[in-house]
C-alpha cells in the first residue's frame, strides 16, 4: 500500500518542483534580458542564390530601419542594432577562445542594462570610426588573462587586433542557455566593416519610455518595417517582435510538460495506487472476519469497525505520502545539482501533496471498510 503512494507522490514531488524552478529560472532570464518596457525586433534569415545553405545571410534589417523606428515612432526612446558571429576564435598570447562576438552600438549599455566592471564602454568615436576595440565578458578576461588586468591588452579575433576597453558586468545565462560573461562586444560598425563585411543586422532592441504603449508601439514599428520592406502580405513578413507578453507565452508552452503533463501522469499513478490500495484493503477485510466479529461481540459498533479500517488507510497513505515527499525532494536535490535549476515549491502545494494522498487512501478503501462494518458479529466469528 505504501510502495505505490511513495513512488506516486515522489514522482508528483519531482515533476512539480522542476517545473516550477524552470520556469522561475527561465522568467528570470528572460527579465534580466528583454525587460518589461523593450521590443526585440528579430531579422528572419533568407536564402542567398548561389550561396551554400550553410551561409544563409540576414539581408533586409538594417541600422536605417532602426533610425526610422526611433524618428517616427513617439514612444520610442533608445534602439540597439545588433549583429552577431557565432563559433568565433578569440586569441590574447598563447591562449585562445571559441566564443560569441557581437556588434552593438554606444546605447548597448543602456539598452541592455550592461556596463564595465574595469575600463570603460566604448564612444561614439569608437563606433563611427570602426575602432577596434573591444569589451570582454569575466569569464573571457578569467580565461585568457587569469587574474591580471586585461583593460589595454590586446586580443585578435580572426586576423584582426582589438585593443580590450571595458571588461563587462557578470550577467549570467540569456533565456536561451548562453552564457553571456563570454561575450565580446564591439562596436556594431566594426563588426559589420572589419569582420563581417555585411550592410544588415539580425536583430535590434528598441526601449520604450511607457510599457503601457507596447501594443501601439508594435504596430508602429510592424507598419513602418513592412512599408521600408515592401511587404503587402504579412505571410511574407521578413521580421519577428518579441514582446514581453510573447516571451511569458513562449516559456508557458515551454514548462508545460512539466507543469501540465507530467504531473497530470503522477496524479494518474497515484489513482492507480488507489485501485491497489482497495484490492488490499477487501483482501485484509476478508483475513479479519473473526477478528471483527470479536470486536463487534464485546461491544464495538458498526461505525467503530468503520472508523478503524478508514483510520488505517489513512494512516498508511500519510506514511506514503511524507516518504514520498523526502524521496522527491532528495531526487529533485540531485538534479539541481548538475541543471542548477532554482528551488520553488508554495508550502500550500507541499500541504495539498500531504493531503492529496490520504483523500486517496480514505476513498480507496471507504467501500471495505463498509464492508467490514456490517459483518454479522455470529456469522463473523463463525467464519
């Protein structure tokens, strides 16, 4: 009886709490990236004719569509072009790093909320000259430089020499899973100049002065881009807005599993080990006969035999369920370990998983322990 209500309630335990800590830890993410009051605006990749399919360009979002969201749209107060180059080999000395490099332009650090720890953010100079300088993330400065000051050191991305001017703030994990204290930035000129050789962005951040005109906002910036595009059809549209209110949708799909299916399969579990726990509570009933009639012959009433058999079952899923509420923490304790993944789980939730289990334990074995009460106390102990 016992061994179906733990592994049940473990399991119920287990796929609640990570459901509840990513999707924590995701939201957490996705706040400290996006914000409550900005718009990403997100160039979708198109097939170049004659190019392989491994260099599939971004080839219509440009610094000037951002220049004309920031003039025609009210609410508009900052923009942030991006542009970005994966798999990128970082060397200073002897050492080297395979990173991310990304373009941006002087209102990153606003934008992105992202200062220098050291040095200090590069200038307007820096990006209509196409300087080559660079920020680098903490774990980049740890990895190539260890403890000593990186800031006037120089590192070559590619063939290229940067002079390092800031080492960036710890910002952990994006909502993606990337590590940003391994960025480099730089600015967004030099990138598309020096090592890209490219006119477009993949994707720009624009700042709101009032989230209240989000909604207003993007169909400004939507109507403005399909305009300097040329786009009729919004099934043809070259562009994606991720919102606030897209990235609570996005990660509410993603935790689903998690928070909707999963445990709906540990409820169905439990249930199951309801089903066995009213096969072994008829079963007890039926080896007790005498020892109900016995009770029942000195005096026990029917709701006494009741309240016996009810208190049992209870007490036995009570067991279950505490057991398997330590199992589920423990396993979930085991998993934090390797997904870092932060701990959430309402004290009302834990008291509903206490509870859940004897109300399944009572209604299993409600119908024996019925039985068991209206046994004749003669025909009982004859039995």
């Amino acid at each position: 009886m016992i061994l179906g209500i733990v592994i049940s309630v473990a399991a119920l335990i287990l796929t609640i709490t990570m459901g509840k800590g990513v999707q924590q830890q995701i939201s957490e993410r996705a706040a400290k990236y996006l914000g409550s009051n900005s718009i990403v605006i997100s160039a979708h990749k198109l097939k170049i004719e004659g190019r392989p399919f491994e260099s599939d360009l971004v080839s219509t979002f440009t610094i000037e569509d951002l220049k004309a969201i920031a003039n025609e749209v009210p609410s508009v107060s900052l923009t942030d072009p991006i542009q970005i180059s994966d798999g990128r080999e970082v060397i200073a000395g002897n050492k080297n790093i395979s990173t991310t490099i990304k373009g941006g332009s002087v209102n990153g650090e606003i934008v992105w909320n992202r200062g220098v720890s050291r040095g200090e953010y590069f200038n307007d100079g820096d990006e209509l000259g196409a300087a080559r300088v660079a920020l680098i993330g903490p774990r980049i400065a740890t990895e190539l430089f260890g403890g000593s000051d990186p800031v006037g050191e120089t590192i070559r991305i590619g063939d290229v020499p940067f002079v390092i001017k800031g080492v960036l703030i710890p910002k952990g994990m994006d909502p993606h899973g990337n590590d940003l204290d391994l960025d480099v930035i730089i600015p967004i000129t030099t990138m598309m100049k020096r090592i890209l050789n490219v006119d477009y962005i993949a994707f720009g951040k624009v700042i709101l002065h009032d989230e209240s005109q989000m909604d207003e906002a993007v169909s400004a910036i939507t109507a403005i881009l399909k305009e300097r595009h040329h786009i009729t059809d919004d099934s043809q549209l070259d562009f994606s807005l991720i919102t606030p209110v897209f990235v609570r949708e996005t990660i509410s799909k993603m935790t689903r599993v998690f928070n909707v299916f999963l445990p709906l399969i540990s409820l169905i579990a439990l249930l199951t080990a309801g089903i066995v726990i009213a096969v072994l509570m008829v079963m007890s009933v039926n080896e007790r006969i005498s020892e109900i009639g016995l009770r029942k012959a000195v005096g026990a009433r029917s709701k006494d035999i009741l309240f016996q058999f009810i208190a049992e079952v209870s007490a036995t899923s009570m067991v279950g369920g505490i057991i398997g509420i330590a199992l589920g923490l423990v396993a979930f304790c085991l998993v934090k370990i390797h997904m870092q993944i932060p701990f959430n789980l309402p004290l009302l939730v834990i008291l509903g998983i206490i509870v859940l289990p004897i109300l399944v334990g009572i209604g299993a074995g409600i119908i024996p322990a019925r039985k068991a009460s209206k046994y004749n106390p003669v025909d009982a102990l004859r039995s």
